[in-house]
C-alpha cells in the first residue's frame, strides 16, 4: 500500500469518526431538549396543581368564614329576639304585680281577699291549729276577722279550727300583700300572698306567654 492510499484510508476513518461524533453529539443535544421539555412541562403542571390547590383552599377558606359570619350573624338575631321576648314576658309580670300592689289601697277589697286567703289555706291544711303570718301593718283587722273566720270555716266543713297571729314573725313590708299560715309548730307553712299566687299563675301561663310571644318559631 503506497503513500497515498494510506493516506487516502486514514482520511476515510477521521470522516466516518468525525461523522459519528456529530451524530452522538445531535442524539445528546436532542435527549436533553427532551429531558429539559419535559421537565420544564412537569415544572409548569407543578405550580398549575400549586396555584389550583391555593385557590381551592383559599376558596374553601372563604366559604368557611361567610358560613361562620352568617351562623355568628343568625345566633346575635336569635338571641336579641329571645331577649326581647324574655322582656316582654318579664313586663307581664312587673304589670301584674303591680296591679296587685294596687288592691292594697282599697281597704275593703283587700280585706275582703284576705279573709278569703286564710278560709282558703284552712281548708287546704285541715288542721286545728293554725297560726297566721302577715304584714305588721295588716295585724289590727286581720285579728278582727280571725273569729269571723273560724266561724265561717266551722259552717263549711264541721271542724273546729284556732287560730291566732304570729307573735315572733311578720311578712316583709315590701310585700304586695297576703298571709302565710302555718301549722305543726312550723313544719307546715303555706304561702298564700299575692307574691306566691302571682308566681303559680305565672308560671302555668308560660306555655300561652310563650306561644302568644313566637318563642317555638325559628329565627331566620
């Protein structure tokens, strides 16, 4: 082989070297286009799934905090509501009480209820014995009518009954009115003022107070 053909050969080999070399280095350069595409697309979906999840909770954020402003909003309503029902019903009672303070101005009205008051409790208690407790300043006629009482507690029900004022006891002046009789050597006492027959009728009317005022109605 001459000097030429040599030369010719290893100029054959550099050209399928150099060509094979370009060849790899296009197949490199074409994977990390690839490579980087594909990255640069899971990067892209990445913060698209990020910003999605933001929103999400950010949207969720804000339909929790209408739903407690609403539900905080609703239970203010309610309980103004109920509180101005509760007044209501309250300005029933303070009516009441004080249109029973009132009767203690007409003397014979009063008197006349008393006397009904102690036949009342005689004939609940049926006992023999019976003290009475009343206001220090209704003593003078509630003595006066104790016989009177007696006598017309005997006619209804055939029994005797005693009775007498409390010696160590009164009803606190600012009482509206009534007695308290007492049997037993004070085991028994029954309440019958008008403080206490305010209170029974009361509370046997809340159901109608209540139904009258709307309080089973849902506030919106």
């Amino acid at each position: 082989m001459n000097d030429n053909q040599v030369k010719q050969q290893i100029s054959q080999m550099v050209s399928f070297i150099k060509q094979e070399a370009d060849e790899k280095a296009n197949e490199i350069r074409v994977k990390a286009e690839e490579d980087f595409n594909i990255r640069k697309l899971s990067a892209v979906e990445s913060s698209r799934e990020k910003i999605r999840e933001e929103y999400e909770r950010k949207t969720k954020q804000i339909q929790i905090n209408q739903k407690i402003a609403y539900s905080t909003a609703n239970n203010d309503s309610r309980l103004k509501v109920l509180k101005f029902k509760e007044e209501m019903m309250r300005e029933i009672y303070d009516e009441a009480m004080q249109k029973l303070e009132e009767i203690e101005m007409d003397s014979e009205r009063y008197a006349e209820l008393l006397r009904g008051f102690i036949l009342q409790g005689l004939i609940v208690l049926g006992d023999q014995e019976v003290a009475v407790v009343t206001k220090e300043k209704d003593s003078g006629f509630v003595q006066q009518m104790l016989p009177q009482i007696a006598d017309m507690y005997e006619h209804m029900t055939g029994k005797k009954v005693y009775l007498a004022l409390t010696s160590n006891e009164v009803l606190p002046e600012d009482h509206a009115g009534g007695i308290t009789l007492v049997s037993e050597e004070g085991k028994i006492r029954l309440a019958n003022t008008f403080e206490s027959r305010l209170e029974t009728t009361y509370e046997s009317n809340l159901p109608y107070f209540r139904a009258a005022l709307g309080f089973n109605e849902q506030v919106a």
